[in-house]
C-alpha cells in the first residue's frame, strides 16, 4: 500500500517554487525542466541586486507552467552598508515570502538567499505548513565571520557567531537539505541537521545556452578582434581579490595583443576602473555584466578565463563560473584554495591551472605560459566541455531534485489547514 501511495504521489503534477535570489542560470534551468515536466512552477528572483542573471523571462519554447517573478527592494540592494542590508533583507524576506505563499505551492526550494531574508522565507513556509528545502550553495554565517575577521576578532566573534547560529537553526529546522558538495555533509551533522535529511546535488551550468562558439562576433563588437584576451565574468565581492586582475594588466602590458577584460560591477569592478586610469593601463578593460544573452559570445571570445576565491573562503564555496566556463569550452586559471572544490572539479576536468589564491606571482605567469601554448588551451577547451557534457545534463539533474521533493512530501509532512 505504501509503495502505491508513493507512486500516485510521484506521478501528480507539483506547484513547485523556486526561490534564487541572486536570479542565476542554473536555477531557471532547474525551474524551466521543473515545466517541462509538467509541474506548475513560480521561479523568483531579486531585481534590485546587482549580479551576473541568467535568463529570468518566459522564451520560446518554454513550457506555459513557468512563470518568473522579480522581487524587488524599495531601493538598491545596499550590500556593503550594514545598517541598511539589515533592514532590506527583512524587508525582502517578507515581500518574497508573501509572493511564494500567495502561489500556494507544494514544496519551496530556495537557493543564494541572504540569511535574513531565508529566515523569513522559513518562517513564512511554517506558517503556511509547506515544507521547505534549503538549497546550500554557501556558508554565508562563516563567510561573513570571515569577512568580520579580518577587521576585529571580537566583532567577528559576537556579531559573525549569531549569523552562524541563525544559519545553523535554519538549516536544522528545514525540511530537506541540498548541497552542493559533499565536503558540506560533516560540517552539517556537527551543527545538528539530520544526516537523514542531507542531500547532495552538485551544481552546473546550462548546457543548450552556454555552448562553444566562434569567437570573432563579440570581439569584433567590442573593438577586440586583434586581441587575446584574458576575461574575468562575475562578481567581485569580498571574496574575491581584484588586486590579482591588476597586477595580471600590469604583468602583461609587454605582451603583444594582450588584453584583460572585466565584466563586473560593484566595489571591485569601480576600484579595477579607479587603478586603470590612474596607471594609464590601455590593457585593461572593466565593461560591467554583460546580457545573458550574449554570455556564451563573450565567454567563446575569450582565450583564457580566470577564477578568484580568498583563502578563507573554505573548502564550500563553489564560483559558478567554473563551471560556466567548462561548458563553454575554455581554458581557466584559477586563483583558488587547493581544497576548496572549484580546484578539484578543474583537476579532474584536466581543463586549466590552479594557483593559491595570495600567489600573484604565480597566476600572472600561469596565464603568461597558457596564452602563449595554444596546444595545451586547446587540449584544456576540449577536456572542460567533455567534462561539462559528462555532468551537466539538466534531466538527471531533475530526475534528483524530484525525487527529494516527492521523499519531503512523502515523509510525514502534514499541512495544517490554512486560514
């Protein structure tokens, strides 16, 4: 009988809500499979954030039971401000809590979100009696003692410590736990989430968007076509060091036809933009994000791609744009903890260089050696979208999602009746 139950519950058509705060590509994959399939899906997002967005509008062929919705802040996200960030998040929790509940869905995933604003959207799920799966792609309580730490211990103890407790009573009251590495599994079970509610789905990149292309239309269009060109694409944030892409311009501003390309924006972005044009460094150009859709044109202009994480950013912290970078079939240099899991995906893909993240040194002349061995580029550009078309395939993907949210429902999950 239970097996019975189990399979009528499996085949019924779910309200599915995807919540993605940061609006990335992999996340409308998932949402846009989630359709596919026939399952009625709200995917949400934050408009008022600045970060690098996959494509968060309904496209041709689309299935008609997905639907994106911004959530925005009354004003731009005040990242770097703590007294205002304070004050958006709730803000924001609330205002994408009351759109999530409003679709009345099944089951909430929610990914990238601002601790406080997951507090809401949590507790708005309980009130409401749906279950909720936290989608772990960072251990935004650590990172942000890290990131306290580095100015005063003791703030970093008191103020980072109550984040890491509110992080840790959110994840062990959830319903259901996926990560994006295995390495999170330990770390979870010491902080009191159930081992029997971890899963473990790694992360990827979209397959039928970013695709190996021919490079000369976006150089062209950006007055590059004699150029080689080394390309940052993503955030700069407090994890990333963007020292490292400065020192690199100058390292290369011998060579050639070398050209550092920057699509960033934010406090990085603005200090590169600063440091160019107080060093007269014609070999660095920051361009701010670029349209989703002209990312996999940018991304196939480039010769090498480049990936920065700080040291202390652990061994949790995934950039996407590995994996971004792989699908598209180029070769990265990354400035990254050997540890940490980007380095090892990029070992096991043979599709680039890794170097600590505090060697300047040591990533200027790995990107020096790389752009002047253009067999071994095209050895690594084949090896990474091997690797990609290996592990991205979006439906096996799916096939894994469901089957955590079909256990979540099937597992004893009982809605109260709502008023």
């Amino acid at each position: 009988m239970a097996a019975i139950q189990a399979a009528r519950t499996e085949a019924r058509a779910l309200r599915i809500a995807v919540h993605d705060f940061g609006g990335y590509a992999f996340a409308s994959d998932l949402s846009r499979e989630f359709a596919r399939r026939g399952h009625q899906v709200r995917h949400l997002y934050c408009s008022t954030v600045t970060a690098p967005r996959g494509a968060l509008v309904r496209r041709p062929g689309d299935a008609e039971t997905v639907e994106f919705v911004a959530v925005a802040h009354a004003r731009p996200f005040e990242k770097y401000s703590a007294p205002s960030r304070i004050q958006q998040e709730w803000e924001y929790g609330a205002a994408a809590g009351r759109a999530i509940v409003g679709f009345q869905p099944d089951v909430i995933v929610s990914a990238n979100t601002p601790l406080l604003s997951q507090r809401m959207l949590h507790k708005a799920a309980r009130q409401a009696s749906i279950p909720f799966i936290y989608w772990l792609q960072d251990l935004l309580g650590v990172g942000i003692r890290n990131v306290l730490a580095r100015r005063s211990e003791f703030v970093a103890s008191v103020v980072g410590g109550r984040f890491q407790k509110l992080e840790e009573r959110i994840l062990s009251e959830s319903d259901a736990v996926i990560a994006i590495s295995d390495d999170f599994r330990l770390h979870l079970e010491r902080r009191g989430v159930a081992p029997r509610k971890t899963h473990v789905i790694e992360n990827w990149a979209p397959l039928a968007d970013v695709t190996p292309r021919d490079p000369q239309g976006w150089r062209r269009a950006m007055g590059l076509d004699s150029q080689r060109i080394v390309l940052y694409s993503g955030t700069l944030g407090h994890k990333h060091d963007p020292a490292l892409l400065l020192n690199l311009a100058v390292r290369l501003r011998g060579e050639p036809a070398a050209t550092v390309v920057v699509a960033s924006d934010g406090l990085g972005a603005r200090w590169l933009a600063d440091q160019q044009r107080a060093l007269g460094l014609s070999n660095l150009r920051v361009i701010g994000f670029q349209p989703y859709e002209d990312l996999a044109d940018m991304l196939a202009a480039a010769d090498i791609l480049l990936v920065l994480l700080h040291a202390d950013a652990g061994v949790f912290s995934v950039p996407s744009k590995v994996l971004t970078g792989l699908s598209a079939g180029r070769p990265l240099v990354a400035a990254v903890p050997a540890d940490n899991r980007a380095a090892v995906t990029i070992a096991q893909a043979r599709a680039g260089v890794v170097v600590e993240p505090g060697d300047s040194a040591g990533f200027a002349e790995a990107v020096h050696q790389l752009l002047n061995d253009a067999q071994a580029r095209a050895a690594m550009s084949a090896a990474g979208r091997a690797y990609a078309q290996a592990h991205f395939d979006i439906g096996p993907v799916a096939d894994r999602f469901l089957s955590i949210l079909h256990g979540v429902m099937r597992g004893g999950y009982v809605r109260r009746k709502r008023t």
